[in-house]
C-alpha cells in the first residue's frame, strides 16, 4: 500500500490492522466452531428443521441473470437488459411459461423505464432504442 | 420542553402542504405493499426507493421513508396473521396467535388488535422520541470522541451477537461489514486501502449498494405454500376484545420503547418478550396457543414502539442499531444531513418534519388499512416467481441509478452471492450493513481521540462515560459469554 506522507498521529494502516486482527479472530473461531459440527441454521429455518440443500442452481441462474443485466445494460439499453433480468429469475424460480414470462417482463421493464426516466427524471441508458424511447 | 412543542407544531405545519401529504400518502400505500409481499421488508423497500432522494427534495423523501416505515409494519402483521407467513422478523410472535384467531374465524379481530395496537403503541412511542431525542441529543454534545468510539463499540456488540442463532456468526457478518467500510480512500490521509487498482473503488463501497444488495439478491426465496385465511365479517373487535387488548398494547409500548432505545438486537426480543408477559398476566391462559388476542395485541405494539425506539439513538447520536434505521441513516446522508447530536440545530425543519410525518403516517394507516385490507390480501396471490423477479430487477435499477455505473452493479451481485451464502449458512446480515457505516464513523472517533491526546492510548478509556459504556459491554456481552462457556464446561464434565 502507498502512504502519502502525512503528519497525522494515527497511521491510516493502523485502524485496518485491528480490523484485519478481528476479522481473523472471529473468522478462526467459525472455522472450530464448523469443525466441531455447528453448521449453522439457514435463516427463518429453526434448529432441528430438516436440512435443506443448498439451491446452487437457482442461485446459478439468478446470478447469470443479474451478471447478464449488467453486460447488457449500457450496451443494450435499459429495458432490454430489464426484460432480460426479470425473465431470468422468474425462470430460475420455476416458471415456465416462456411467452407469457416475456410479456409480463417487457412490460414491466418499460414502466419502469418510463417511470423512472419520465416521472422521476433519473436518467436510464436508452441504448438500441435510442431516439425511439424518448 | 414547551420550545419543543412549538418546533413539532412547526412540523406538523411542513407536513401538511398538499405536496408533503401526497407523498406521505404514498408512503403509507408503500409501505404497506412492501409489508404484506413477503421477502421484503421496511429497510429494503426504502433502500429501493431511495434513488427518488436524487430528485425529490430531502423533506418530502424523508416523509415517505417515515410513512414507508410504519406502514411495513402494519402490512408485515396482516401476513402473519391470515398467512401463517410473518413479512419480517417483528412479526414473527404475531403469526403464534393471530394465525390461530384466523382459523377459528376471528381474523378481523386480530387485524383490528394489530391495526389499533400499532397506532396506539407508534403514537405513545413517537411522543416520547420527540420529546427524548432532542434531551439525548444536547447529552451527546458534550461527549467526546472516545467516549462515541465506546458507544459504537457497544452497538457493533450488541448487534453482533444479540441478533440471529449464533453469536459468532454475527460477529463474523460485522467483520466482514467492517472489511467492506475501509474500502476506498481513506478520509484523512487519502491512502487507498483495499482498491486493487480499481479506480471505481476509490469512492468506496456505496452503503445502499449493500443494503440492496444483501436484502433483495439474497433474499430468502421461500414460496407461499399456506392458502390466504378469509376475513368473515369486518375486520373490527368487539368491546370484549377491547377490553382484553388495551392493557397489552400499553404494556408493549413499555417493553418495546426501551429495548429500541437502547440496541438490544432487532425486534424480535421485545416481542418475544411481550408475549411472554402477556402470557404470564393472562387470565385466559389456556387460550394460549389457540388464539388469544392478547397474543396478538402486545407484540403488535411492541413491535411499532420498539421500531420508534430505535430512531431515537438514530437522529440523536447518528447510531444506526437496526437495518431499517441505517437506511434512513443513508437517506439523511444522501442529501448531506447528517444525524448527530447537532441534527435538531442544523436541520430543525428536516427533523421535526420527520416526526409530525410518523403522527401523520401512523393515523393514515389506521384509516386506510383496515378497510382496504382486502385489496392487501389480493396481492398475496402474486405468483412468487415474478415477485422475486420484481424485486430482483427493481433492486439493480436502484444500485444503478445512484451513480450511473456498472461497478455498482457488479459490487451488488458479489455482495448478493455473500448474502445468499450468509443465509443459508446463518449469519445475520444486519450485522454486516451495520458494520460497512459504522466502521468508518468508528475510526474516525478513533483518530480524533488519539489526536486529542498526541497519541496516548489511554485516552480511550480516560473519563467516566467509557468506563461506564465498556462496563456495560462487559456485563450484557461478555459476562452471559463467560457464564455459558462456564455452564458448558460443567456439563461436558
């Protein structure tokens, strides 16, 4: 790390430093804690509630949805991007109506673009649609 | 006292512009909305809504945020009771009895205990924030920086390790939230710390990219299995019922207040509390468990009286001690104002608005919720896939919309896939935010102090308020820690 040369009392490393000596204290006391057979208990669920697996492919499409959105969302244009997202997850938690999935996310993409872009002037990328959706 | 008075009545004038009242109507329905649709809560709703804070000016944003934040609590009950399904974790208690009352046929019963219980509770409780926080606030003014070091410490304790199944894991979530809050330039010196190079980063982690991030990505997706329970006949109660819940709201007024004022961990121990007393006073106590309305009425109110608690150590000393309170924190920040022992002088107009808008807030919800609650159970029947589908899109618009930039977003997914991880493994979350806005507040106090004292440590501890602060930790945190481990050891002997 660059220190600027500075003439204050408290180096900026120091606060980090103790920072970084918590983060490992605790971080050492979960991994004893796992090792011993404390698992943890999935939020909302109680202790002693059958074990429930974890999800890794909803979590998978949901994050290629919103990494998707991301890409998309200064190439594309916001609403494309949107419609992308919004489908993604709804198929992610199971739905499977592919047609009407798309209408209901291209609809809701657009009021929100409009919404927010109209009605609150927060400026959202237009991208290939640009000139059309003004 | 009387001066006060006069600075609430000059609220209460701010508020009732046609503009200003709009918005809190807005609010109301909002919150409300956010309350009933499981998944979220009052801090996400109003961490999702707060890109408006870019163009809406900071008094009528902060009306609606406070309209937002009772209204979510009266949604969040009206799920627990016809659903079987609490919004958010102050409801949970609710669900024991008041989903009892709806199978027996009296749900209009416990929506009314839980409507009229709430409204009393928020009134009582909003009184005593307008006429305390401005008494702790002129006490803050003479503490020093060690001595707000002692106090964030306490708050990172507490929220630490009262919250969630397991102390550790909460303590663990804080660290990580204490990682994320030294990202960017350091405010003194301007050394980067932690930006690998990422010119984006210097700024730092914006906090409602977390708070979106950590609430909306990684909410619990569980889906709605329980059928909406009817409402048979108006949702009112009899003089009967009446008479069974007055005292319990009262005394959920008493239980919860304090615990909100002083950071006892989230709202579920006062109502957990609640109940039990209710319980324990109950001459109907065979009713228990089958639908007493008592069940419903006490942790109703404390529930409300406990979320007004929690702002007051919010405004007065600018400690967030609940997710909900830290993002009305970032609301205020994001339009300059910080709160703090000098709010009430700096900004009276902002923060005496605020607290007329919670009275005007609290009475539109008693009016609009009771009878429109069938249009709220409506709105259970949204399929879980396109809700969580909204929310999902709604909450990348918000962490976008803040700066215009994609690093946001890409911060926003990371901290999405920490926070699914958190909740399936259980660690609180509400540690981790806390964590990320306080960490650098509490090296601030830090520096300050040493400062002051040309680099003598002993200034931490110098004087009676953190020696009383530290005592405290001591006995609430760390003396059950010892005597657990203790009762353990024994055990395994």
């Amino acid at each position: 790390m660059d220190i600027p040369q500075d003439n204050s009392i408290v180096s900026p490393q120091t606060f980090p430093y103790m920072v970084a000596a918590f983060a490992s204290l605790v971080g050492l006391g979960l991994i004893v804690s796992v090792l011993r057979g404390n698992h943890g208990t999935p939020d909302g669920d109680e202790p002693g509630d059958a074990f429930t697996p974890l999800n890794l492919k909803t979590m998978a499409i949901v994050a290629t949805a919103i990494g998707l959105h991301v890409i998309l969302l200064e190439i594309a244009g916001y609403v494309i991007a949107a419609t992308v997202c919004f489908w993604g997850v709804a198929y992610a938690f199971g739905s499977r109506k592919i047609l009407k999935d798309f209408c209901i996310s291209a609809a809701f993409a657009l009021i929100v673009y409009f919404s927010f872009s109209k009605g609150l002037n927060i400026n959202l990328p237009s991208g290939i649609f640009e000139g059309i959706l003004k | 006292m009387g001066n006060n008075f006069a600075m609430l009545l000059d609220g209460f004038q701010t508020v009732f512009t046609p503009t200003n009242l709009m918005f809190g109507l807005l609010g109301t329905f909002l919150g409300t909305l956010v309350g009933v649709l499981p998944g979220i809560g009052p801090a996400l709703a109003i961490g999702l809504l707060l890109p408006i804070t870019l163009t809406v000016n900071p008094t009528s944003a902060l009306i609606m945020f406070a309209a937002i934040f009772y209204g979510a609590m009266y949604g969040g009950s009206t799920t627990s009771i016809l659903l079987n399904t609490p919004g958010e974790s102050g409801s949970v208690i609710t669900a024991l009895e008041g989903n009892k009352m709806a199978k027996a046929g009296r749900a209009g019963a416990a929506l009314a205990t839980a409507a009229i219980g709430s409204f009393v509770a928020g009134t009582i409780a909003t009184l005593l924030l307008a006429f305390g926080a401005p008494v702790l606030a002129e006490f803050a003014l003479t503490i020093q920086p060690a001595g707000y070091l002692s106090l964030i410490i306490l708050a990172f304790a507490t929220v630490g390790t009262l919250l969630g199944t397991s102390r550790l894991r909460g303590l663990v979530a804080l660290s990580m939230g204490l990682v994320i809050g030294l990202i960017g330039a350091d405010l003194q010196s301007g050394a980067l710390r932690l930006t690998f190079g990422n010119l984006n980063a210097i700024d730092g982690i914006e906090t409602v990219t977390v708070i979106v991030a950590i609430f909306a990505l990684a909410s619990r997706h569980t889906m709605i299995k329980a059928s909406v329970l009817q409402i048979n006949g108006k949702a009112w109660m009899s003089r009967e019922d009446f008479k069974r819940s007055w005292k319990p709201w009262l005394r959920g007024t008493a239980i919860g207040f304090p615990l909100g004022v002083i950071p006892a961990g989230g709202s579920e121990v006062p109502t957990f509390l609640s109940y039990g007393v209710e319980k324990a006073l109950s001459k109907n106590k065979d009713e228990f468990g089958k639908g007493a309305i008592e069940g419903v009425a006490g942790p109703e109110a404390a529930n409300n009286a406990n979320a007004a608690g929690v702002l007051v150590p919010m405004l007065a000393l600018g400690l967030p001690t609940s997710a909900t309170a830290a993002v009305v924190l970032v609301a205020f920040q994001s339009f300059n104002i910080q709160p703090g022992p000098m709010l009430f002088q700096t900004n009276p107009e902002i923060v005496w608005g605020l607290i007329a808008s919670l009275f005007v807030g609290n009475f539109l919800l008693l009016v609009l919720n009771l009878p429109l609650i069938r249009f709220w159970v409506m709105l259970l029947k949204i399929p879980t896939h396109y809700l969580y589908a909204g929310i999902t899109t709604f909450a990348l618009l918000g962490a976008y919309a803040l700066n215009n930039s994609t690093f946001d977003l890409q911060v926003a997914l990371v901290i999405g896939v920490v926070g699914f991880l958190f909740r399936r493994f259980g660690v609180p979350i509400t540690p981790l935010i806390i964590g990320a806005i306080l960490g650098p507040l509490s090296e601030l106090y830090f520096k300050r102090a040493l400062q002051i004292s040309q680099g003598d440590w002993h200034i931490l501890i110098a004087g009676v308020f953190p020696k009383v602060i530290y005592g405290i930790l001591f006995l609430v945190i760390i003396g059950p820690l010892v005597w657990n481990f203790k009762k353990q050891f024994a055990v395994k002997k």
